[in-house]
C-alpha cells in the first residue's frame, strides 16, 4: 500500500503545503500539531515523512522544499523506521491503534530527544481512531513539550473531533491532475499509465493499486454490476464470479472500488433527485453499506458475506 511506504519519494502537485512546511521551519514557528487531510494515495505520508525528516535532521530549508542532504544518516533511519526521535503508529484494518498503545507511546514521546531537537509522531489513519484515544491525545496536547510535534493524517477530516482539531493546524491535500497521475506512472515504467490515471481519480496510489491488483478487470466487473437496473442472470454471474475469483485476495481493492461508487452515486442522487423522504431513505441505504465496508476487515467479517450485503441493499435501492 503506498501510504505506508517511507522513502525520498517526489511530492507532486502538492508544492504550495511543502512550501508552507518549509516556511514553518524556517521561521521556528513549529506547530506542535498538524492535521494532514486528504484523498487516499495523493501523497500526505510522503509529505509527513519529509516533514519529519527534514525536522529530524535539522536542516533548516533554503527554498520550497524540504529537502535533506542525501548523505545525512537521518534518510536510512527514517526510512527504516530506526530513529529513535520518531513514532509512527497505524489505524488500518490490519494494524488497529488501541488507548494501551497510546497510552505506552505518550510515556516515550514526552521524554527528551535522543539524537534531534524534535521528536515527532506521525499517526497514520487518524479518523479511525476511537474516542477514548481522541481524550488522550486531547490530554497530551493541553500542555505539549515544545520539541514535540504530532501529525495526524486523515482521509475524513469531518470524522475526527472538533476540540482536537481545533488545537491542530491543518493541511488539505486535493486530488492530483489526471496529467500528474499519467506522467507519475510513465517515470516508473508502468505500461497503459493513461487507462491507469484515467481511472484514477487524480490518486497515484489508488492507481498503483488498479495496476497491481487486475485492478482495470476488478473495476469493470463493479462497475457493470452497478450500473445495471436489476439484479438479474447475467448480474449475478458477475457477482459469483468476482466472489469466487477475486474476493480472498483483492478484497481490500475492492471495498476501495465501491467506497468510489457508493461516494459518486450518492451525489448523483443528491443532484438529481429533490429533496424527499425517497432521496433519504436511498442515503440511508447508501450510508449502511458504507458503514458495512468501513467495519468489515477490522471485525473480521466474512467477505463474500459482507459483499452479498452491499449488492442486496444496492439492488434494493434501483
């Protein structure tokens, strides 16, 4: 997955944040928090980690960008996640933060740095995070150290709460240019980057996944099941089969797939049909199938037994 990869990974159309990270270090008027919110995959944990870097080493930026001597020993301990100044903790599916975990990690953040002037916290899926967890980063923010510096990065910016937010200063990241996305994909040496970035949605990292995943085969079965009117022969062969072929090892690909549709329809519906009891009843459905993907992997629900849900309250909605 592209967002937890750490590296010296180019930020793309993202110049006017680094320029605004750059500026905050220069001046010495270091937010103690900052909120990164944005797409999946445009590049907020690239850009945290060159924040965190450039904070790490102390180099003070001569320009725009947060550039760090490649020499310097900070790339390789950021890189592998060694340094000893710097916390990364990660909310997914696979990798759920709990208080305890919290809790540990604020007795270590709080103490002196080791090696840098900073130490700096990158939290990775912020808006997945729990209430109790939301209090005690609240707490720990009250009365911050001043060589601390926590970064949340978030796909939902409205899901997380306002107290904490409002204590954070706040970064939003838009989706790329298509051209961005294509140009990207053509430096790597992946093949068909136009269909890639076309479907990408201005996400690099949505696009790798379409690339790695049978991502362009995945997505027109979805949307051929999504955009029929009913749930008949031909629909439901397309529905056996994603199940059978794709489900145990795409599933990830696919949740991200309907998320987009269900996102998309929704705002069909909310532009095109008048404000009725109907329109909020097709919501509401749209909202639980949402809700159904979001909570999926991380209580271990059965897949095809989640995806049979999402297509019957689809259906049921046409």
């Amino acid at each position: 997955m592209l967002h937890n990869e750490i590296g010296s990974h180019k930020i793309f159309g993202h110049e006017k944040i680094e320029s605004a990270l750059a500026g905050s270090i220069r001046s010495g008027k270091i937010f103690p928090t900052w909120v990164f919110n944005g797409p999946v995959g445009v590049g907020k944990f690239t850009m945290a980690n060159r924040f965190a870097r450039c904070l790490l080493s102390e180099t003070i930026p001569s320009g725009d960008v947060l550039d760090v001597p490649q020499q310097h020993p900070v790339h390789k301990l950021v890189e592998t996640r060694t340094h000893p100044d710097l916390f990364i903790l990660e909310d997914y599916a696979d990798a759920a933060i709990s208080i305890e975990n919290i809790r540990q990690l604020m007795v270590k953040f709080k103490k002196m740095p080791a090696l840098s002037r900073h130490r700096v916290l990158l939290l990775n899926g912020a808006e997945n995070l729990n209430r109790s967890i939301h209090n005690s980063l609240l707490k720990a923010l009250e009365e911050p150290p001043a060589y601390s510096v926590i970064i949340m990065i978030c796909c939902n910016v409205g899901s997380m709460p306002k107290t904490l937010l409002s204590r954070s200063a706040r970064m939003n990241f838009h989706p790329l240019e298509i051209s961005m996305v294509q140009s990207y994909l053509e430096n790597t040496g992946v093949s068909n980057a136009h269909e890639f970035a076309k479907l990408s949605g201005g996400s690099i990292g949505y696009a790798l996944q379409l690339q790695h995943n049978n991502g362009i085969i995945v997505w027109d079965i979805l949307n051929h099941i999504f955009h029929s009117n009913s749930l008949d022969d031909e629909v439901s062969k397309n529905i056996t089969h994603l199940m059978d072929t794709y489900t145990a090892t795409h599933f990830p690909f696919i949740k991200e797939c309907i998320l987009r549709i269900m996102y998309d329809y929704s705002n069909m519906l909310l532009n095109n049909m008048p404000a009725s009891v109907e329109l909020d009843v097709k919501i509401a459905k749209i909202m639980d199938i949402i809700s159904m993907l979001q909570k999926a992997q991380r209580l271990l629900l059965d897949k095809n037994v989640v995806l049979a849900y999402v297509f019957e309250n689809f259906f049921s909605i046409c």
